[in-house]
C-alpha cells in the first residue's frame, strides 16, 4: 500500500506535468495526411503510410513509421479521419461507424469537427472522444447510426411519402368506393418527397424545444436529397428527424422553429456516387531516364532534390525508382504524394524486376 506521501507525490508529478503534454489526441494507423511540412521542405504535401499521429488544437504532429520514418506537422483538417464506433452526440445527432470525420481542433481527449453523409447531410461542430476516432479506413461500407431518443406526440403520425387507401361506404342500399389520401402528401406519382426544408440548405437543432443558452444544438446542412419528417407539433416548435437516401448512417433528431424550415414536396435529384477509391497518378519522366522498380535498403537516408536529409526508410520499401544519368541520387515516389519525389543514394537502391506489392495491385 502506497504512503501517504508517495500519494501526495503522484498527484503532485500529475498536475505539475505541462498542459499541452495532457491536451492531445494520439492516434496511430495506416494514415492519410494533406499539406505535410518537414523542415527543408519546399512545400506541403500529401502522405500516405503507416504513422503516429497526434491532434493537439488546430494542429497535427506527424511522425512517420513506414515506409519512411520523419517529423513534421498538418493542420488537423488535413488528417482523414473515422468513426470507429457508433456515436450520439447532444442527444441530436447519430453517427454511423465508418463514416469520415473532418477535424477543426482537438481539445484535450475530444476532437471538434464535421461529419457528412455520402448525400449531402452535413453536421458541424460535433465533439467526439479521441478514443472513437481511427486513421484506418474502413473495411466495409459505414454502419447504421444509432437514433437520438426524442418522445414523439403519439397523436402526430408524420407521412414523409404519399400514402392513399381505397374506402368503400354503404348508404340506403347503395355502395360507393373512392380513394382517400392520408396526410397532406399527394399523391402525383413522380416519386416525390414531402417534408421540411431549410431555405439555403441550412437550419440549426436543438435538443430540446428551447434556444435557451443551457440546450445543446448544431449546425446542420441539408441538400434537396435530405428531407426532415415532422413527428411532433408544439406551437413554433417542430421535432424532425432527416431521412436519407444513402441509408441511415448519419441521422439528426431534434427541434427546429417552425419559422426556420418550409413543406415542400417535390422529386429530389438523382442522386450519383462512386466508390471512394485511391488512383495512381502517371509519372511524368523524360524518355532517357532508367525507370523500374527498386528495393530501398532500411535505414537510408530520404533527401529533397537538394540534398537536405529529412526522413530515413524504415522496413520493407520497394517503389518504382527513376535515375537520371549523371546523378548520384534516384527519385523515389513519396506514398501517397503524386507527383512529388523524394531522393536516395543510387548505392542504397538494389534494382528488382517487380515489386510484389505493385504487381498484386494490378
């Protein structure tokens, strides 16, 4: 059992450490990084490979593991970020896992940023725990977002889409049979949509019917495939929850003034996407430069075109390779970093026919 004292000495080291030691996020993964600086550098650039990353206000340390091991920093905006797991955030907003998350600052073990669905709903200034963020992108497509809780007036049934029934009655003998349409929807066979709006894409949320300055609220962006169905009434207040087309993995659940959104139906556009992938950008090299593929031995030096030293390789890397003659260094594409080129020796670089790596990504 500790002493008193030595008790008092923990506690006291805790405190007496710099704030800025305790005010960071660290992470660490197969990171994609933009606008890079390291010292010598000429300018910024992006990166891709295995690395420490720590988020400490609005600016991320970078620490490169493998390929190559170097020092320098990015705005935090410039780290990809995931959601590891499911979030509620405010009790407004849910995330899938696997969605992107766009860094603004990072305050201590949380990180302020903004969070979009593959169809436009965009949500910023949400906080999320350091620990629920990863560099590593996700395996398979984002998973569904967990619903803010919110207890909806049972009397208020929202119709989001055209509903129609078919209702017959009998009088003195006589049946008749008409179609009645539920809700205030119509039903004009175009597919369309029915519920609220922002005007110019964009409405604040509130966690409860209050702008109070004790309710937690967001920001939140709305394109036309974006629709927010009524599920409650109470005077200049409005419950909505968005509705999304690319699934629910990023849903927002909260109070809105009844003054700040509009009803409209109408057809939402097509909505086009792609999967999100990582193209390789050609190699611009004049006609009389060897070129081919080479494996780098560990632990050599990485330079600028200038000679400036400012990364050392670190394990297995094989690249494409490109010698100019009359030089004594080779260009070595920086991962990730098309089309900026880093330098080795000539004598740290032994020639291959192929690399594994790129013959199996073809």
């Amino acid at each position: 059992m500790l002493h008193p004292r030595s008790l008092y000495l923990l506690a006291l080291s805790a405190l007496s450490l710099p704030r800025s030691a305790r005010a960071q996020c660290p992470l660490i993964g197969d990171a994609v990084v933009g606008a890079v600086r390291v010292p010598g550098a000429d300018g910024p650039f992006t990166l891709r490979e295995r690395a420490r990353v720590v988020l400490r206000g609005a600016v991320a340390r970078v620490e490169g593991v493998a390929p190559i091991a170097f020092e320098g920093t990015a705005p935090v905006g410039a780290v990809t970020l995931f959601l590891r797991a499911p979030q509620r955030i405010g009790g407004v907003v849910g995330i899938g896992a696997g969605l992107p998350f766009v860094a603004s600052r990072a305050d201590g073990a949380w990180v302020i940023g903004t969070v979009r669905s593959p169809d436009g709903l965009t949500v910023g200034g949400v906080s999320v725990p350091c620990g629920a963020l990863t560099l590593d992108a996700p395996s398979s497509a984002p998973t569904e977002a967990p619903v803010p809780v919110h207890r909806a007036n049972p009397r208020w049934i929202p119709h989001t889409t055209a509903r129609e029934v078919f209702r017959c009655t009998e009088s003195g003998g006589a049946r008749g049979c008409t179609t009645v349409n539920l809700g205030r929807c119509q039903p004009v066979g175009d597919g369309s949509e029915c519920g609220y709006h922002p005007p110019g894409g964009a409405v604040t949320v509130f966690a409860a019917p209050s702008d109070g300055p004790g309710v937690r609220r967001v920001r939140v962006q709305a394109t036309r495939d974006i629709v927010f169905a009524d599920e409650d009434r109470r005077g200049p207040w409005l419950l909505v929850r968005s509705r999304s087309y690319s699934g629910e993995v990023l849903v927002v659940r909260g109070w809105v003034r009844a003054a700040d959104v509009r009803w409209r139906q109408e057809t939402p556009p097509h909505l086009l996407s792609s999967p999100g992938g990582v193209a390789t950008a050609g190699w611009g090299v004049a006609g009389d430069v060897r070129r081919g593929y080479g494996e780098i031995t560990p632990g050599s030096g990485v330079m600028w075109r200038d000679g400036t030293r400012w990364g050392t390789t670190a394990g297995q890397w094989c690249s494409q390779v490109f010698q100019w003659e009359g030089q004594a260094t080779l260009a070595v594409p920086i991962p990730g970093a098309a089309p900026v080129m880093a330098r080795v020796r000539a004598e740290d670089v032994r020639w291959v026919d192929r690399c594994e790596v790129v013959a199996a990504s073809r």
